[in-house]
C-alpha cells in the first residue's frame, strides 16, 4: 500500500435500492419511512419532491416510485449534481440493463455515464462502480507472489514480452509483470492507478524475504491480562 495514507484516492461507488414503505412513517423531511432505511444526519428537501440525504458514509436521493420509496445513495466522493441528475433518469430495469438478474424488474436503474452496473445481493438492488475501475484501495494497491513455472499468466490478459523472460501482463481492472526465475515465476501486480515502470522495476528487483524481513511480518502476538496468563500455565501443566 502506499506509504502515505493521502495517496489512496477516495471509493466512488451508487447504490439503487427499492423497499416497500413502512405504515405512514415519515422521517425528519417528510419522505416515507422505508423498511431499510439509510441512516442519516441531515435530510433537505428539493423541488420536484426528492429527498437529499446525507449520512456519514454515503448521501444521495430518495424518492418516491408507486408504492417503494426508492434511494439513489453513493459514497461522498461521488458528487451531488451527478446524484441529483442520476436520480432524475430513474426507471424500472429490464434484462437488457442487467442480463445476469432472473427478476430484473423489482429493480431500478439510473443513468450514470462512466459508471458500469451490477446487481447487489444484500439488500437487494443495482450497484454502480466507476467503468475504468479507479478510486479505491483496489486501484493503488500492489501485491507481490510467487507460483512454479508453466502457468499461463495470460489467461484472460493481454501478454507484451518484453525479453529476458519478463512479460507485461494488462487485465481490466490491473496490470503488472511476471518475471522467469529459474522453476517459478515472480508476478507484481498493481491496480489500475499504479504507473507501468514502478511495477516493471518491482518485478526485476523482487528478491526472497530474509529472516528478519519474515518475522517482521508475523502480526504481534496478543496482548494478555492476568487471568489468560494464569489459564495458558494451567494448560500447560495439566
């Protein structure tokens, strides 16, 4: 991960999730109480009858479709002109926005240009991330491992040999390198925000981890009071 917390790019992602109304509950802007209700800090209402809504995590729009209240929630970088306008295009989806979901049409869709669509199992709903998977710990991450020699590290990838046994190796969410060493591969991986040559000078300069590189690694061991101290001695002499 990157050494300084403030390089990791803030998630962006939109939820759309319908739920039935509760009796006639109301929260504080009067918009109907919904059954999985998001929680929130503050509330405003906007001409046209949608609700904002801000909570610690997320904020976004609910309003109101039949008889299912419906909220169009993202993360809080995403921002509010782009909730409100993807609140607005709101529709019932069909097998064509989501071919994968048996009943596509207890769920509603949103038009979010540059955000790709995937259903939600819990609760139930449609889940938009950004199409060219930037923002998130996912997109700055690096991860470094080893497997023997022969497995095809372009299966679904786009392989560039670039010689000496090294290849460049681009999926659609990461890309990285894989290095021939002898009888196993060393593969550096990094997401979609990490530059092409960090990853190509990781991959050439990865080296085994020495002892203390490996203890150093090991997560610490538990903190113990006086009664699990007491009961690891008993344990061991009974």
């Amino acid at each position: 991960m990157p050494a300084d917390p403030a390089a990791v790019p803030p998630a962006r992602h939109v939820n759309v999730i319908a739920g039935p109304v509760v009796g006639d509950a109301r929260g504080e802007c009067g918009q109907p109480y919904l059954d999985a209700a998001p929680a929130v800090e503050s509330c405003a209402t906007e001409p046209g009858g949608a609700v904002y809504l801000r909570g610690v995590v997320e904020h976004g729009y609910q309003v109101t479709r039949g008889d299912r209240g419906v909220v169009v929630l993202g993360s809080l970088a995403v921002d509010r002109d782009l909730l409100r306008r993807a609140t607005r295009t709101l529709r019932p989806a069909t097998a064509v926005d989501l071919p994968t979901e048996e009943r596509p049409a207890d769920l509603f869709v949103v038009g979010l240009p540059g955000y790709r669509a995937q259903p939600l199992g819990i609760p139930r709903g449609v889940g938009y991330a950004p199409a060219d998977h930037t923002g998130g710990v996912a997109s700055v991450r690096v991860a470094l491992h080893v497997t023997f020699a022969g497995q095809d590290p372009c299966f679904q990838a786009a392989c560039t040999s670039e010689g000496a046994g090294l290849t460049y190796v681009r999926r659609e969410d990461s890309h990285g390198y894989v290095l021939r060493r002898g009888d196993v591969d060393v593969g550096v991986t990094g997401g979609v925000a990490v530059g092409r040559s960090l990853l190509r000078d990781a991959a050439l300069t990865a080296r085994p981890a020495s002892e203390d590189e490996l203890l150093r690694a090991l997560p610490p061991p538990p903190n113990r009071d006086l009664l699990d101290r007491l009961r690891a001695w008993l344990q061991t002499r009974t």
